[in-house]
C-alpha cells in the first residue's frame, strides 16, 4: 500500500450547504502534502472528516488501506488552526494525560517527551502553567503533543500561525525531519511561500469541489505559458528590441531591467521553440541569462481558483 489515506468519493452537507462535493485525494506515505483552497471552500470538512470529528454523508475513508475505524484515531496526529491545551494544567502533566490518551504508557510518554522538550530547548518549562505561557510558547507544547507518538498520518492547519520568524523556521525544519524520517504529513495552510519549499504533492479545494491534484512539480510542468526570462548585452538596445518583436510572435513581453544588461520576459506563441530564440539571440547579442519561467504556487492557485469561478 503506498498512500497512507485515501478519500473516495467523500459527500458533506450541512442542511442545504454543500460542504465537499464528492472528494478525492490520496496521501503518498513519506511525503508532505498540501491542502490548499480559499476560506470557505471545505478544507476544515475534510479535515474534520479525516480526525473522525464529523463523518461524511457518502463516500469513504481509507487508513493504511483500512476503512477508517474508531481506533485509528490514536494513528493519527493533529494539530488544529484553532489550539486547545488546557490553561490551567501544567505542561508536563497536559502532555503525559495527551500522550496517554494516544495509547502510549506512562514511561514510554516520559522518554519521548524529554528527548522533544530538550531538542527544543524548554525543559524549564515543565512545571509551568499553559496560561503562563506565550503563544508562541504554546504552541511548540502542542506541536510536540501532536507528534511524540510518530503516528501514521500528521495533518497540521496553519502550524505556522502564533510564531515569529526565527521559531517557524524552526517548526518547518522539524515538519521536513519528519518527512525525511518518513512520516506523512497532510499540510494546510495559505502561506503559499511554505507549500512552495515543503509540499511534495497538492490537492485544491474550491466551492466543495477538488478541481487540481497532483505532485507538485508535475502541476508546475503543466502550467508552464512557454515564457522566458531573458537577459542580453547589446551596444544599442533599442534596435535589439525592434529586431525581436520583428522575429518572434512575442506576446506580453515585459523590460525587467534596462540598466547594463537588457532583461526580458518573453512569451512565445505556439509553434515557436526556445532553441529559435537562442539561436536567433546568439546572432544579435551576448545571453548573459535565459531560463524557463515556472509558475510559483501562488501563480497556479490564483489561476486555478478564478478559472473554477
């Protein structure tokens, strides 16, 4: 079995609001995948479908090839956009009753959370109350609370929220380790920057419908507009311009930078090739930079979710 979770054909309706409108995705084991939709467009259903806090109306859930049951929930490690540590316990006593209540002993619990809180540092704050603690604070006891049990499948919503720079880079690190360690994580989030260094594979939800799918890097492939960011030495620019536009079908070109190196975005029209343009290039000025461009993420969700509009 190579995905840890597969959703066929998932339904949820609240009354008369569609919720997920016969959903599918399936996580790779090992891999990170992304989530990614606008708010409102049925992320947090499926996620909640997922966890077994609400069932589905039709369709169905697979772990590790298993229709999901009760007691796959211990398999499972979740961290909620929304946290929810109890204020008044102290962090070591939360995270003991927390680990227990995934099925780990007492003494099992003990040894993952000391190796945790000294890898990040805040042994000191075994003995403190949740509610004397920062955000940010609170927030490294729960990703640790989601993760010491090295379950199945790790969904994070927004794990990224409540902290500063240096300690988001530092829970993105960890997420990665994770990854590398081969655990399998379903990532959430609108911070497209962090999908484009972490995910693996992407699912995008829009108005309770999958419309896109697939490993990253293949999606990127398939969104390509057979542009080019070109960069050229010329003693007269101008008329290296000219000879250009005279050449080439050159569609929404665009001048990056006209100081000492002319640089251009070219687009071509179908049919024609970058090995016609560097051919042509090379007889009119020194390249000095040609690359293909490739969409970012943020690219290919702004196109995608207008074009499901």
């Amino acid at each position: 079995m190579n995905n840890v979770l597969t959703v066929e054909n998932v339904c949820k309706n609240y009354g008369s609001f569609i919720a997920l409108n016969n959903v599918s995705i399936s996580v790779p084991k090992g891999s990170i995948f992304g989530l990614l939709g606008p708010n409102g467009a049925g992320k947090t259903s499926l996620i909640r479908i997922i966890n077994q806090i609400t069932l589905p109306d039709s369709g169905t859930v697979y772990l590790d090839g298993e229709i999901l049951q009760p007691y796959h929930i211990q398999y499972i490690g979740y961290l909620p956009e929304e946290r929810g540590l109890y204020k008044s316990m102290k962090v070591g006593e939360q995270a003991l009753y927390l680990a227990q209540l995934k099925g780990m002993s007492k003494e099992e619990a003990k040894k993952k959370l000391k190796f945790w809180f000294e890898k990040f540092e805040i042994t000191h704050w075994w003995d403190k109350k949740i509610q004397e603690l920062s955000k940010g604070m609170a927030q490294k006891v729960q990703f640790i609370v989601t993760v010491m049990h090295s379950p199945k499948l790790l969904i994070f919503d927004e794990p990224f929220s409540g902290f500063d720079p240096i300690n988001a880079n530092l829970i993105k690190d960890e997420i990665l380790n994770l990854r590398n360690e081969g655990a399998s994580i379903i990532f959430s989030t609108h911070r497209m920057e962090s999908v484009e260094e972490m995910c693996d594979y992407i699912a995008l939800i829009n108005k309770s419908n999958k419309i896109l799918d697939g490993k990253l890097k293949d999606i990127k492939q398939q969104f390509k507009t057979n542009q080019f960011e070109v960069g050229l030495l010329s003693a007269n620019k101008e008329l290296l311009l000219n000879q250009i536009s005279a050449q080439f079908s050159v569609e929404n070109s665009k001048i990056i930078s006209f100081n000492d190196d002319l640089r251009l975005l070219i687009s071509l029209k179908n049919g024609e090739t970058s090995k016609d343009l560097i051919e042509f290039l090379n007889n009119k000025a020194q390249i000095t930079h040609f690359t293909e461009v490739i969409p970012s993420v943020n690219d290919i969700f702004l196109k995608s979710v207008a074009s499901n509009n």
